[in-house]
C-alpha cells in the first residue's frame, strides 16, 4: 500500500506543473482552447445530469410558500407567502425533529469518534499478519450490509416474542419490555446501531492514515522508554489529531441531516417511537408518501438546506483556518 | 505496514496484550454475534422461537424458513434481476461520468475546473429534497417507476469524483506534458494513457458504486411503485408479513383469516440472508481495494 505522505508529496507536485515549452503564443492559445473544448465535452454528460436532477429540482422549492394541489400544478397552486414555515415553528413538529436530527448525530459523532479511534490506536500497535488481518476484515464488514439488513437484525435482538435480549429479560429476569413501544431507549439504539455499522470502517481509515507516519520516533521513544500507550498518546493520537478535529467540524455542518435509511429501517417506522425517532428526511417522505403534504414537507426540506448551506460555510471557513486549506 | 516489525515491538505486556487484544476482540464478537443470531434465527423452529427467543445456536433445528423462501422463488429472483440491472447499468454510468469529469477536473490548464468544481459542490452543500424531485421525476421528467430513476438518480456521486481527481493528479505531470506536446487529443489522453494507469482507482470507486446502488432501498422506495430492488424486497416481505398478522389478529375487511398460517421471523431471517449474499461474496474478493481508496482519497478531499 501507498503511504500517505507519498500521495501528499506527489499530489503537490501535480498542482506545480513544470513549465511549458517555449511555444508561440498564438499557437499556445489555440492549443488551449482546443483542450478546453474536449475537457468540457468530457465533463458535459455529468454537468447535463447534474442539471436535470439537482438543478432543476430547486424550482419546486416555490412550493414551500404555496398551498400545493397537485391537480393544479406548480404555477397554479395558491400563494401562502411564509404561513407553512410559520406553521412548522408554531407546532411541535419543527422543535421534534431538530432535536432529534442534532442528539442522533451528536451522539454518533461522539461515540462513533471514541471507538473508531480506539480501535485504530489499538490496531496499529498489533504486529501479528494474521490477527491484523481478520480483525481489519471482521470490523468493517458491517459497513456492506444494507440499512433494511441492519433493521431486521436489531429486530431479532429487540423483537416482541422473537427477540434474543427481549426473551433473555422475560425469561431471566422477569422483565417485560416492549421496546418498539417505548420512544425513550431509541436515541441509544440508534446510535449504537449507527456505531456497529460505521465505526469499524472509520478504525481501520486511522490505521491506515498511522501505518503511514514516521516510525522513527516510535523507535526512539521505545529506547527512551515509552511504554506502549504512551507512544498511542504522545505519538499516535497527535498523528490523527488534525482528520479528527476536520472530521468533526464536517459533521457539525450536517448535524440537522440525519441518513434517513438509517433511522427509517433501525426503529422499523414504528409510528410509537416517532417521538424520538422523526427527523427531517423522515417526515419529508411521509409528507410525500403517506399523507400527502407537499408544501409543508418542502417547507422542511428548505429550513434544513438553508441551514446546511450556512453551517457548510462557515465550517468550511473554520477548517481553512485550522488546517490551512481548503476542503475542496 | 512495509516496515518490518522491530523485535521489540511485539513483545506485550500481559496488561497490554488483555488490552489491546481484548478490545479488538470484542468489538469483533460485536460485530459477530448479531449475524449468528441471525443465523441461527433462521435454522430455528418458528413455534419455539416465538415461545422462547431467538438465541446463538439454532432452537429445534429446522430448514424450514428456507423451503418457505426457496419454494416460491419467482419474486426473489425478479428482485435479484432488478438489482443486478440497475447496479451493473448504473455503475457503469457512474463510474463513466465520474472520471471523465475528475480527469478534466484535475488538469491544471483546464480553464472551467473552478467554475464546474463550483458547480459539484453546490449540489451536495444544497438540495431540493425528497419533494420537489418526486414531482419533477414524475411529473416532468417521466421517470417515474422506471428502472432510469434507479439508474440515474445515484449516479455522477461527488465523492467519487474527488477520490479519482486524486488518484488523476497523482500521476506524473511530465507524462501529460509529452503528449500534450505531440498535440495528442484530450480524449485519447483520457482513455488511452491516464485511465489504464489508475485502474486501481478505477476499481475502488466501482466497488464502492456496486456497494451503493445494492444497498440503496429509499430510491426505489421513493420513485418507483412496482420494481423492487432487493434492498427493498425484504422491506416489503416485512411489512407484508406484519400486515397479515394484523389482519389476523384484528380482521380485515370481513375476511376470517385465523387458520391462515403466517410465514413468521425465521423466514424473514431467511429471507434477510438471501439477499445479503452477494454483498458478502462482493466484500470477500474486493476488501483490498475498498480500504485502499478510502485512504487515498482522505488525503486530497
């Protein structure tokens, strides 16, 4: 495998290209403009569907300020100005889904950064092939399987009869829990499935990134005497520090936008637990799908771009001023 | 990883090998146990699991759940068909468009990388939503329940493109420069010289492209009616099978449907499994690959 800091080095070399021949100008600039034209042709098929199915799409957001009947279409819906965002504010809904989408996200952030990097503090310091080798394949391997495959094997583990720590609790400790009834545990079961299917995957990149550094160090802070978690602490986790403080700046910037597969398929759609599973996509597709509230769910897709379109500035901004560069 | 490990570095102490072993262990058994228990749900008799849970080794074994799946396997099959259509299609449109534009993209002298980068990026940071794209599929487009909007919707994935602009700018400029001296095409550097030579690249972001559109359900949940990928099939088993015991417990529409015996778990365990086979075989041939892009497309995000 490639290190890192040789893919770095190489790449900062592309972006200096050595200079071009002594040619004409003229000539130069024909040359250019020929290249220009076969690049865009190259890029036209994805500029063309791009366009069609993400730029054409933002018209329908007119919707949000109207009272949308599908039989009367997109110009001759009424106007509502503002009142479906005022709506949203004014009921709970709007309170219930941010404060959902923000603890399902927080809470993954959190864990899943504490056990991703302790699993690739720990993976690093093995030197047995094998081990290193089924250990890498066993943990990322969660993260193949689909959201619905996820859903059913929370299901065998929590289901009503069925379920392997339901009937555990009933039959050892007389407990009875219905657990798709009850909103409170899925906050937890969210992110612990959320962790389990991620995590692994996340361990395995931060290995990667340290296999990549300089050994040197770790030499010369074992003659020195550093045990072994003391090189993870002084040498390793500083390696990483920087793809952990980028990474977590990102997530901030999609903290109101929550995968909807998974939540959709974790907790199974169970009308019950909306209280503590309903976030935005979830609601959106409801909206579309079952009951068909075209302008408010609209209305809800639009506060969360907006609000993801200004956090992604900004936080692109902080990540220039902490790492120096740009993230795109 | 090339480094040879130094005598001292696999020598633990007992702390540090419960530790650092232990931790990994568990995780792994973590990871493990819920598919044993799937597995095992699956072999189970569905009267004792209901009675007494599913637990790691299979209840009154039984093959049961599987002749229930493999004895009308028409649906499952067309299922199978749908995915493999549109993931094999679609894959190749993605991964087509997608380094077509990151080959553009990482030419320095290529006068629209801004504006088209611009352009990329824009649609990830904002989006119509679920809503407005359900309307202009159906309405505008006519995509609706078509295998196109499984096909199309995904593809041109920005990430990818970034993952291979990275792996296209890592390559020698002075490769570029000779044949842009010869006044080679800009196609032909593309497809004849710069492609072949990250075809690893390559081979990540189909991987990855494959990975994406086998386990995409809400696609399809959203715009189409009557074609079922199999992400989605178990889905649509599951709430079939919860529709029925509703309908038993509670009568449906006048119907007396209290002898009528319900296909239970086990079979949607079963039916769990069937689907995720490939992905598996997928997972154990193409690992490699996977965690080999992955880094190399953190460096140049």
């Amino acid at each position: 495998m490639e290190t890192l800091t040789e893919k770095a080095v190489q790449s900062d070399a592309a972006e200096f290209p050595a200079a071009l021949p002594v040619q004409t100008k003229k000539k130069r600039n024909g040359v250019q403009k020929s290249e220009d034209r076969q690049l865009l042709l190259l890029c036209l098929p994805a500029l063309i569907k791009v366009f069609l199915f993400s730029y054409l799409p933002l018209i329908g957001l007119v919707m949000a300020f109207q009272f949308y009947i599908p039989r009367r279409g997109l110009f001759g819906s009424t106007w509502m100005g503002f009142a479906n965002f005022d709506y949203l504010l004014k009921s709970s809904i709007a309170s219930r889904l941010i404060t959902n989408a923000i603890a399902i996200n927080l809470l993954g952030i959190v864990f899943g950064t504490v056990f991703s990097l302790l699993l690739g503090l720990f993976l690093f310091e093995i030197t047995n092939k094998l081990f290193l080798k089924i250990s890498q394949t066993v943990i990322i391997f969660p993260y193949f399987v689909s959201w619905p495959l996820v859903g059913v094997l929370v299901s065998a583990f929590l289901g009503e009869d069925t379920g392997m720590l339901t009937s555990v609790l009933h039959s050892m400790f007389g407990v009875d829990v219905d657990f798709y009834a009850q909103p409170k545990y899925w906050w937890g079961i969210i992110t612990i499935a959320n962790v389990w299917k991620t995590a692994g995957l996340s361990a395995v990149v931060y290995y990667a990134i340290l296999t990549g550094t300089d050994k040197s160090t770790y030499e010369a802070a074992a003659i020195d005497g550093a045990g072994r978690f003391k090189q993870m602490w002084y040498l390793s986790l500083p390696a990483l520090k920087m793809m952990i403080i980028l990474n977590i700046i990102m997530s901030s910037a999609n903290i109101l936008k929550v995968d909807f597969n998974m939540v959709y398929f974790v907790s199974n759609n169970a009308a019950a637990l909306y209280p503590k599973t309903d976030v935005i996509e979830t609601y959106m597709f409801r909206a579309l799908r079952t009951e068909g509230d075209y302008s408010i769910g609209t209305a809800t897709g639009l506060v969360q771009g907006v609000v993801g379109l200004v956090l992604t500035i900004i936080t692109n901004k902080v990540c220039q001023k902490v790492s120096h560069e740009s993230l795109y | 990883m090339k480094n040879k490990p130094k005598a001292y570095e696999s020598i633990y102490t007992p702390f540090e090998s419960i530790v650092l072993f232990g931790t990994i262990i568990v995780f792994m058994l973590l990871v493990l146990i819920p598919f044993v228990t799937l597995i095992s749900g699956s072999l189970s008799n569905s009267d004792a699991i209901t009675d007494y849970g599913v637990r790691l080794w299979p209840r009154k074994f039984t093959l049961d759940a599987y002749r229930v799946v493999f004895m009308y396997p028409e649906e499952m099959l067309i299922s199978y068909g749908v995915s493999i259509l549109v993931t094999v299609v679609g894959t190749i449109i993605n991964v087509l468009l997608c380094s077509m534009v990151a080959f553009a993209l990482s030419r320095s002298y290529f006068r629209y990388r801004k504006a088209i980068t611009v352009y990329l990026m824009f649609t990830v940071m904002f989006n119509a939503g679920f809503i407005p794209q359900y309307i202009l599929y159906r309405n505008y487009l006519m995509l609706y329940d078509t295998y196109w909007v499984l096909i199309l919707s995904p593809a041109v994935m920005v990430g990818h493109i970034i993952m291979l602009r990275a792996f296209y700018s890592a390559l020698p400029e002075e490769l570029y420069e000779s044949v842009r001296l010869e006044g080679a095409n800009q196609f032909v550097v593309f497809s004849k010289i710069a492609t072949p030579l990250i075809l690893p690249g390559i081979a990540t972001i189909t991987f990855y492209s494959v990975l994406t559109y086998w386990n995409d359900p809400s696609t399809a949940m959203l715009y189409t009616e009557d074609i079922v990928p199999v992400a989605l099939y178990l889905t649509r088993i599951t709430n079939y099978i919860e529709f029925l015991k509703y309908a038993q417990e509670n009568g449906f529409a006048g119907l007396d449907m209290s002898d009528y015996k319900i296909p239970e778990a086990t079979v949607v365990y079963a039916i769990a499994l069937a689907t995720t086979a490939p992905m598996l075989c997928l997972f154990a041939a193409f690992q490699r690959y996977f965690v080999r892009g992955l880094t190399s497309g953190s460096v140049k995000g």
